[in-house]
C-alpha cells in the first residue's frame, strides 16, 4: 500500500514546486510566465484534487461506509483551495502583484495543513483500509492526467 | 469523528481556543519589556534580583509556554488527527490558572511577596498539569507516531519534570528557606532544553519542510534527535545532582553531558539553517527572519556553553549567565515562537472568517 501513498504524496510535493515557481515570476512581475506557471500549478493541483475526490475517496468511502467522516472535510477544503486558485488567476490577470502575494500566502498555509492532515491521518487510514486494492486503485489514479 | 480510532478530521477548534492563548502572550511579553525598560540595567545584573526573576517568567510562562499551549490547542488536531477533548471549557480553565498564576508568581517575585508566591503554586500547577494531561490524552490517541509526535510527548513530559522542580524553588521563596541553587539550574534547563527546545525541535520536523518548502530533515535525525535530547536531560541532572558533593569526577561527568546537550542543539541548529538556504519559496518571508536569528543565538548560546566548559576565565566572568539566558531565551525561543505565531495567527482569522455563516467568499487575504 505504501506504493499508493507515496505517489500521492510525491503529487503534494510537485505541486508544492511549482507553487514556488508561479510565486516568484508573480514576485519580479513577470506577467506572461507567471501567468503560465499559475496555470501549470492550478492544472497539476486539479489533477491531483481529482485523484482524490473521483478515486481515492470513494473507494475509502465505500469500504468503511464513512461518507460523512474524514473525507468531507478535505473535499470542503478542496473547495477552499479552488476558491484561492481563482483568485489568484484574477490577481494575474489584473497584474495585481500584491493581491496575488497575499493569496498566495494564504493558500500556502491552507494546502500544507490540508497536505500534513492527508499524510500524517488520512492516508494511513486509507492504507489500513484498502490494503487489498492498492494497483487497482493506482491504476485508476494514474488514468486520470493533466 | 469515528468512534473507533477517536481519530477527527475536522476542522481545527473553535477559534476562540488558541486565540485566547495567542493574545494574551505578546501582552505578556510587553510586560516583560516594560518592567526591562523601567528598571533599566538594573534588571539584567545578577541572575536572582527580583526583577529578574520576574521578567524571566513573564516571558518563559507568559510569552513562549502561552504560545506554546496555543499553538498545540490548534495543531494536535491537524498534526495528530486527535483534538483534545472538550476544547472551550479546557482551553478557558487553562488560560485562566495560567494567567492568575503568572500575575501572581511576577508579583510575588517583584514585591517579594509570600503570599503571593503561594497563590501562585496551585494556580500555576492546576494549569500546567490539566494541560499536560490533556494533551498526554491527545498524543497517546495519535493516527500515527512520527518524529513529531515523539518530540511533542517528550515536550509535555519535560514540562512536567520542570513544574515539579518549580513547585519545589517556589517553596524557598513562600517560606524562606534555602533551596539549593542546582535544583533552580535544574529546574531551568528542563523548561529551556526540554519543555521549550524539545516543542521546538518536534514541530520544525514538520513545519520548516511544509511551509517554508525546504528539504526534509535527515532520517536518522528524526528517529533519534528529540529521545538522546531527553536521555541526555535525565544524565545530565542526575550528574549535576551527585556534583554538588563537590567530586571532581562527577564535575567532569556533569560538564561532558552539558557540553553534550550544547552540542546536540547546535546541530538541530545548523542542520535547520542550512535546510532554510535550500529553500524552494524564493520570494522574501519574514517567518523565515525570525527563525533564522533564533538559529543563530541558539547556536551562539551552545557554543558558548561549551567553550565556558573547558575555559575557566569565561566561566568566572560575571556576565556569562546573564548572556546564554538571553541568547536562550530572547534570541532563540522568543524569535522562533514569534516566526509560527506571525503564520498562524493571521490564518486562523482567515479561517475563521473564511467559514463563518453567510460571508461573502471573496475574504481579505493575510498580508
Ligand atoms: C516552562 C516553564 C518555565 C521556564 C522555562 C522557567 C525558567 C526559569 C529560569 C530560566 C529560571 C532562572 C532565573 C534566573 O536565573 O534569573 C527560573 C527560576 C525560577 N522559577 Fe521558573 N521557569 C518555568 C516555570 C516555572 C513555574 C511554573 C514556576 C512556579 C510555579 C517557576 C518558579 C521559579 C522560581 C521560584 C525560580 C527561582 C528559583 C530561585 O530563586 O533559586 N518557574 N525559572
Ligand atoms: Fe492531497
């Protein structure tokens, strides 16, 4: 099952590069390279908000019966997140350096608790739980790209 | 919340928990900052004027253990995956112990007042204690047992160990007799290099690589880094103990396990700034300032311990003690305290903010 749960985390640590990528071109207010990097961010967290809501969840949810639990919580955080990523695609759009910086910030410390409560609670309770799953559900995961 | 495991995923307590914590802390620390200004020099020449002793507390208990017990309030649950349990009313009995407790030991210490030193020992105790054991509660439930939370327990017990070393100086002070001065050393180092050293150590394994995007820490140091800080903390204070009959082996013995301690904190301390120059956020970050200043005293302070070891001029100047305290206290935990509250405090407003019932979405964002 580890195999799983590496992966996804590997996605968290993608993404968190090139989170850093997007901010520094927003940074020296380089507009068109900000604007694809923000882009490529937002697709590679979208990707991997979808592996979680579209695979991982459901089958967590179907094999403990656990729909109102654990799992509604990171979708409502998903949600949030979603929320910030298109604010900070607006800030782009409007050249608005300082606007983005705070979004960006804000968005930081909401991903990486979001990131520290799937590693350190989530994924170990999906690993008890669907131990026997783990290359049907990597599978599927990795059928869903960019 | 599944009934089982006691495991929540919920979102973190009600803000009103931690932030109770987070507010009276920098009100804690001005008062240190007042009575230093007020009292001017006078205030940092000898290790025992009242004075001293008072800004000492105002800042150890006020400022870092108030952050400290808020910052867990909040963390347990999203580190963890178990809150603590029944929150508003723990969080409230707590702050309020704590904050009788430190107005009255400050007081007490300044006006060199008996009874309200007494006051002070209860209320202090009943606070500390009813916050170890929930958090003990909390941490023993833990989803899984990573370096953080080793360093996390280790932290609450070490807080216990310094309490009850307090309880005892208290006595000389509420009833005039002497104390030995060892068991005031031990006390301190057991609130410093573990209650304090040890939160800290435990919760950068997490936070530095999260939120300031650095590599991770090395393994090896995350297995063994907070457990040999705690053994050593046992060696080193049954060594310091049996020095006092004035043996000249165990004045070796004592000192190699101090000079051991040092060192090990330098090493959290290096390895940490050199992690924060591999930082992948290149954009500037005030957090990462503050953490980086702390880092520097810390070590400052360790080598300076080790050196004063093996070099008897520098032990016997008069100003030493005075110098690792403030390196200790203000340069490392008081800066490293301040770079996690200048993150978490303006994001649980967000949060707050962010869900409260009918707010519009577009939320201000934190800068
Ligand atoms: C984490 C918590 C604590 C830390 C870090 C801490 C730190 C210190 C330090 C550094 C000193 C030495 C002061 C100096 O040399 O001028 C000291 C002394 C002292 N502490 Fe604490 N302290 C803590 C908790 C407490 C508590 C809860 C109490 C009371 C219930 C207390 C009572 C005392 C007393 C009475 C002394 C003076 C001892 C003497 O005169 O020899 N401390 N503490
Ligand atoms: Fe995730």
């Amino acid at each position: 099952m580890t195999k799983l749960i590496n992966a996804l985390i590997a996605e968290h640590r993608a993404c968190d590069d090139e989170f850093a990528l997007a901010e520094k071109a927003v940074a020296d207010q380089e507009w068109t390279k900000a604007a694809e990097l923000c882009r490529h961010f937002v697709q590679s967290m979208e990707c991997h908000l979808r592996h979680e809501e579209e695979v991982l969840f459901p089958a967590f949810e179907e094999r403990t019966g656990m729909t109102s639990g654990p799992t509604r919580v990171m979708r409502m955080e998903h949600e949030d997140m979603r929320q910030l990523f298109h604010d900070m695609e607006e800030s782009i759009k409007n050249k608005d350096r300082e606007g983005y910086l705070g979004q960006s910030e804000t968005l930081l410390i909401l991903m990486q608790q979001h990131n520290m409560k799937e590693e350190n609670i989530l994924y170990p309770m999906v690993q008890n739980a669907l131990r026997a799953d783990q290359d049907n559900i990597l599978a599927k995961i990795k059928s869903i790209a960019v | 919340m599944n009934s089982k495991t006691g495991l929540s995923l919920t979102q973190a307590p009600p803000i009103s928990v931690p932030l109770r914590f987070f507010l009276t802390a920098p009100l804690f620390g001005l008062a240190a900052a007042i009575l230093f200004f007020w009292f001017g020099p006078a205030a940092i020449e000898t290790r025992w004027s009242p004075v001293t002793l008072a800004i000492t507390h105002l800042l150890t208990l006020g400022f870092l253990l108030m952050a400290i017990i808020g910052a867990m309030m909040q963390m347990l649950p999203v580190m963890v995956g178990s809150p603590l349990n029944r929150p508003r009313v723990l969080s409230t009995v707590v702050h309020v112990f704590l904050c009788l407790g430190l107005l009255a030991l400050a007081c007490g210490f300044l006006f060199t007042n008996k009874i309200l030193i007494i006051i002070s020992m209860p209320s202090l105790a009943a606070g500390l204690l009813l916050f170890a054991g929930a958090a003990s509660t909390s941490l023993m439930r833990a989803a899984t047992i990573n370096a953080t939370v080793t360093g996390m327990r280790l932290s609450v017990a070490a807080l216990v160990v310094t309490l009850v070393l307090a309880l005892i100086v208290s006595t000389g002070h509420a009833w005039s007799w002497h104390v030995p001065k060892t068991i005031t050393n031990v006390h301190m180092t057991w609130g410093l290099v573990g209650t304090v050293s040890l939160l800290i150590i435990g919760v950068a394994y997490e936070v530095v690589p999260m939120f300031q995007m650095t590599p991770a820490y090395p393994g090896w140091m995350k297995r063994r880094f907070t457990t040999l800080l705690f053994i050593g903390l046992l060696l080193w204070s049954a060594l310091y103990a049996l020095q006092s009959n004035g043996s000249t082996l165990m004045t070796v013995l004592a000192d190699l396990a101090s000079s051991f301690l040092a060192l090990w904190l330098l090493v959290f301390a290096v390895i940490t700034y050199r992690l924060q120059g591999q930082r992948k956020r290149r954009t500037p970050d005030v957090s990462v300032h503050f953490w980086r200043t702390g880092l520097i005293c810390l070590g400052l302070c360790a080598v300076l311990w080790v050196v004063s070891r093996l070099w008897p001029a520098l032990d016997n100047w008069p100003r030493l003690n005075m110098l690792l305290g403030v390196l200790m206290i203000v340069g490392f935990a008081v800066s490293v305290i301040n770079a996690m509250l200048y993150k978490i405090a303006p994001f649980l407003v967000w949060l707050h903010s962010q869900h409260l019932p009918g707010s519009a979405r577009a939320i201000p964002n934190m800068n």
